[in-house]
C-alpha cells in the first residue's frame, strides 16, 4: 500500500510514524523546505507558518507532546515556537522520518484515479516549488490531508477598506511589532492572536484598540497554584464533574482575574461554547495600560 501525506506540521509527522509503524509505504509531500508546518517562524512575507516572532504555545508540553515521545523536562512548561519546531526535528531524528520526506514540493491536484471505483486509489499531481510547469502525477492507494486549517487567511471585508489609507494585514502576515512603533492600531478579533498582537504591539508605543462584536471569557495559562490550567481542567475533570459544575468554575477562575464587565467584555455564552481565549497580559494591560483599548 502506498500513501502520501500533504503536509510536514504536526500531523504529518504523527500519520507518517503510525504508516511506518504498520508497514505501509508512505511519502510525505511538503512544500517548503523544512519540517513544522504552521510552527516554523520565517522572516520572509509569505514563507514559513502562521506564527510570528513571539509565539509561545497555549497548551502545557506534557499536554501537547505526542503520547510515545515525551516533550525534554528541560523544556519551558508552555513553549516558544522554536522550541515546539525543534521538538518536532528531535521526534523526526529519532523516528527515522526524514527519508520519507520529499521537500519543495507543491500539490497541484488530487482527484480518483481512473480506476477508483475498483481500487479506491487518487491521482496526485505535483511539481517542484518555482517550477509550476513541469508537472508530474503518481497514483496512490490513499491520501492523508495534513495541511491544517490556518494554512490559509481569511481576510473579512469590510465597509469602507478601499478607502482606508494605512496598512492592512491579516495577522497571518505579522512578524512582530517593528513598523508599527508611535501608530494607532485597530485590532480585529478576540481571539488568540488577535490578543497577542494586541499586547504586544502595546509594550512599543502604540496605541491599541481591541475590536470584537462581543465579549468573551479570558483564560490564564496557569491554574491555581501555579499549575498549568489544562492540568486541572483537563479529559479527566470533563469527565468526572458535572457540567454545570465545570461551567461555574471555569466562570469563578477568570472572574477572579478581572472584571470582563468593567472592560467590554462580559459575554453570554459559557465558558465552553467556544474556543479559549488565553492570555495572562490582556488583563493586565487593560488595568494598567493607557495605549490599549477594548470597544
């Protein structure tokens, strides 16, 4: 059996270990030059992931690391987006991944092979990176589409975009906060990234609005005392508490932290009806901070 794997992040890293594993043959096929997918910090505008310089992981390394490969005890509880890459080129040395790894290669197409409805196998059309034309198709007998759902920014429209004449960008494009020293910046969204521009644009003279349609419950990385919040609010706790329970809890931790009211965002919604917004500066910049501002 032979399968390609699109994508060399996180998950293809993990379904090409678990091919080998069973013995089948598997390739997987990565457009860059390098491993770690949407974790692979780049300088140059529209090469490497999604992160920007300062990136630190919103989930505890015991938590995130795979199951058979421990993240290293020296490693900072929450990790910074070179340590999360180098802890995936640590996972790919010791797995012997890196044969089965063909870079610089784009997928063009991926549709049932002429003989699909008897074998079930897919045509997949490829070509170098920078040489588009020259085109080759090998048939499969499966496909593992591990590229992820950030590869590709969602920019919303806006009334009154075209006539706006300062600089426009998704945070899909942001690197860090040079360039923006002395500026006014409206942030869109509450979400992580959102809140981690926000903040750190903050700390360099900037003058921070925070734009969200509605509020939203803000979660610290760490839990009582000191732990890592995914530790106490982890599958077992899901499991065993109430959900009502769980609700009111969840609502008392980050209630405790500051007043979603007093700085627009006090929300409807329970804690678990979205994904969390984490941040342990938000609160304190908007408490402290005169350069940042939530409408």
């Amino acid at each position: 059996m032979k399968v390609a794997i699109i994508g060399a992040g996180a998950s293809g890293l993990t379904a090409l270990r678990q091919c080998m594993d069973e013995g089948i043959e598997a390739v997987i096929l990565e457009k860059e030059n390098y491993i770690g997918g949407l974790w692979r910090f780049c300088e140059e505008p529209g090469k490497g992931g999604t992160v920007y310089r300062s990136t630190i992981i919103n989930t505890s390394k015991e938590l995130m690391c795979f199951s058979d490969f421990p993240i290293p005890a020296d490693f900072a509880p929450f990790i910074h987006n070179t340590k999360v890459v180098e802890y995936f080129e640590m996972y790919a040395r010791k797995f012997n991944l890196y044969d089965h790894i063909q870079y610089n290669t784009f997928v063009h197409r991926i549709e049932p092979a002429n003989d699909y409805d008897q074998t079930g196998r897919w045509d997949v059309t490829t070509s170098p990176c920078g040489d588009p034309a020259d085109k080759t198709t090998t048939t499969f007998d499966g496909v593992m589409i591990c590229s992820g759902h950030h590869w590709d920014p969602r920019m919303p429209s806006f009334t009154g975009m075209d006539k706006f004449k300062g600089r426009q960008l998704h945070s899909h494009e942001y690197k860090d906060y040079r360039g923006f020293e002395d500026k006014r910046v409206v942030v869109v969204g509450i979400g992580n990234s959102a809140v981690d521009l926000a903040c750190e644009l903050s700390h360099h003279n900037c003058q921070v609005f925070l734009s969200t349609r509605r509020g939203t419950w803000v979660f610290s990385r760490l839990g009582h005392g000191g732990e890592p919040v995914d530790y106490v609010f982890s599958r077992f706790t899901n499991a065993v508490i109430p959900q009502w329970m769980l609700e009111s809890e969840l609502k008392k931790v980050c209630s405790e932290r500051f007043d979603h009211a007093r700085f627009g965002l006090k929300t409807v919604h329970s804690a678990l009806a979205q994904h969390p917004t984490m941040s342990d500066e938000l609160p304190g910049m908007d408490c402290n901070s005169n350069q940042q501002h939530v409408v």
